[in-house]
C-alpha cells in the first residue's frame, strides 16, 4: 500500500525535467521529490533506440521504486513516446507522461485544431505526439518538428551558441501558417521559452502546466496527497557530471539544489 509520505519521482535525460519539477513545486510544495537526471546517457533524442530508452527508463523507475516514490513523472517527451506504454505495463505505481499532457494543453487552447511541435529527432520521427493526439483528440492536425541541436545546446548552454538564433529562425519557419499553438514538446524548451517566443506571435504552451493538474488529480483520487504542513525534500540525482547541471538547476529554480552523482 503506497502512502502519503512518500516521494513523487521526475526524470529526464539532463536538465530539461527541472522546468516540470519547478511547475510541480510552484503547486505541490509540500511534497517530497526525488529527480533522476540521466545526463551520463545524454541524450535521449537522437542516436538511441526505442529499445535502448526503454531500458534505460526501466532502470530508472527500478530506482524510484527501490527510494519509495509513489507516483513517477516522465518529465521528457522522448522518453515518454519510447517507453510510456512499456513502462507502464512493467511497473505498478501511477506513472505519469508528458506527452499525453502536452496533447491536452494544446487541445485546450487551440481554436482552430491546428498544432505544432517542436521537439527531439526521437520524439517527431516516431510520431509521438500525432500518435497521442490520435487517440486523445482526433480533429487535431499535428506538424512535428525536429529540432535536432537543441536539446543539446540547451543543455550544455544555450547562450554560448552564436548560430542559436540562425537556427531557431530555421526550425520556426516551419511551423504552417495556420497554425495556432506551438507546443514546446522537449522538456528542455521551457529554458528558452523567451527566445523562442521573441521569434513568433503564435501562443506558446508547456506541457507541464498540464502535468502539475494530473499529477494532483491522480494522488488526490488515490488519497496520496502528502498533507504535512513544512516544505518538502528535493533530492537530485544525475548519471553523468554535476559542475554544468548544478548551477544551471540551482538559477533556473532560485534556490541551492541537494546533488548527488550516481553510476550510469
Ligand atoms: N528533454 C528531453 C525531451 O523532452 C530530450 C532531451 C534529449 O535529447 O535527451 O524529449
């Protein structure tokens, strides 16, 4: 039997589930959080397997299950379109993932059905998000976007790139002209949110606002909402090396983050 007290398990390939984390501690602050950043297998996006992301995952939720998390966040799009469904069948706890939530804030604020989503090589390749759509909401027209040096740059520091804007002129000019909303379908997007919304008039929506509503409906249908009163603990773990990620995690979420590293 799961319980209250335990923790609410997050990851991503890198740095990108930290713009999930922050929304879920903006509502959920009273609870205890443990995030996974795999960046020793960075990245998710291009170069791997549907069949190497899926073990790769599973590892990570076998880490969630064995630290007494008791609800887990795929708080990356690619990992969510390679291995949701696996992942979902392997283990029991609520698992929740970010593509299917990503589909739902677009649907709810398109008014004309027509989408657009800018994500990794993995995720628009294999169609993540017209799959979901498929089965979450069948008028949507989805234009799936590559972006593929994003992630990476991001991740390794956006603002050091000097081809950064060229490129985002290039992969914007794709989205169709009757498009209505741009979804940012990489976890690591939200990093440069300003930057790309400088560069079109379009509306702009974050998956996560979506996963912050499912992931209260779910503890709350479950009755495993913590209800201590004092902040919770937020403990990082990450695969690959801390001296990028730590201070990057640290401004990005406005406080000192606790870190440890951990074998990839
Ligand atoms: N943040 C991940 C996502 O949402 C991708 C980054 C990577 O390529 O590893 O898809």
């Amino acid at each position: 039997m799961a319980e209250k007290t335990q923790k609410i398990g997050i990851f991503d390939s890198g740095l990108g589930g930290t713009t999930v984390l922050k929304e879920m501690i903006k509502s959920l602050p009273n609870e205890d959080y443990i995030y996974y950043g795999d960046n020793g297998n960075f990245p998710y996006g291009s170069g791997k397997t549907k069949n190497e992301l899926q073990k790769l995952t599973e590892r990570i939720l076998d880490f969630f299950v064995k630290n007494n998390c008791k609800l887990v966040i795929v708080a990356c799009n690619t990992a969510s379109t390679a291995a949701i469904d696996y992942l979902r069948e392997k283990f029991s706890l609520p698992i929740i993932g970010i593509v299917e939530a990503g589909v739902k804030i677009a649907s709810k604020n398109t008014k004309n059905k027509n989408i657009a989503v800018i994500s990794t090589k993995f995720t628009a390749d294999s169609h993540g998000y017209k799959n979901k759509a498929k089965m979450l909401d069948s008028e949507l027209n989805v234009k799936e976007i590559a972006c593929i040096e994003f992630a990476q740059m991001i991740e390794s520091g956006w603002d050091t790139f000097d081809n950064r804007k060229e490129l985002l002129n290039k992969y914007l000019s794709e989205i169709p002209k009757n498009t209505d909303t741009l979804v940012l379908g990489c976890t690591h997007y939200p990093l440069i949110r300003k930057d790309i919304e400088k560069n079109i008039k379009i509306k702009v929506v974050d998956p996560a606002v979506e996963i912050v509503e499912r992931a209260t409906q779910t503890l709350s249908s479950l009755n495993l909402l913590n209800d201590k009163k004092e902040k919770g603990r937020i403990i990082f773990f990450v695969t690959g090396e801390t001296y990028h990620f730590k201070p990057t995690a640290e401004k990005f979420l406005g406080k000192e983050i606790e870190i440890y590293r951990i074998p990839k």
